[in-house]
C-alpha cells in the first residue's frame, strides 16, 4: 500500500503539478503559443527509461522504477494532450 501512495505521488508531481507549474512560468514570463506548448510538454512528458538503469546500477529499486516508468508512460496519453490543450 505505501509502494502505491508513494508511486501515485511521484506520478502526480510529474504529470500535473510540474506542468502546472510550467503552464504558470509560461503565462508570467508571456511565451508565444509555440515556445509556451513546448515547455508544458516537455514538462508533462513521462519519467526517462535510463532512470531504470541508473537505479539498478546503484543499487536502488530497479522494480520499482520500472513500475514508475510504465505507468508515467501510460498516464502521459492522457496529461500530454490535456496540458497542451491548456497553452
């Protein structure tokens, strides 16, 4: 159960509220659409696969980053499109 809260936090900070902060930083600073819609999905995108590697190799939780990689990967169908939407 704390394995899923926890997972369902890192999730929840990579795909909403980095790219909501993101979305704020773009308003402020009065991007142009284009530049705005690239930062947001850079922001949104899902968890890197060589996290995996970096954390089998020093000795972390390879199991549990590749479970985070997957469902970040899946989950961010949905974010991408939604956050771009909102530029």
């Amino acid at each position: 159960k704390r394995t899923l809260m926890l997972a369902g936090w890192f999730i929840a900070v990579k795909l909403a509220a980095m790219p909501l902060v993101a979305l704020v930083l773009v308003r402020v600073l009065e991007l142009p659409p284009v530049p705005a819609q690239i930062v947001v999905a850079y922001a949104a995108l899902p968890t890197a696969p060589a996290a995996y590697i970096l954390a089998s190799r020093m000795g972390g939780d390879g199991a549990f980053v590749a479970m985070l990689i997957s469902m970040t990967l899946i989950a961010s169908a949905l974010a991408l499109p939604f956050w771009i939407a909102l530029v």
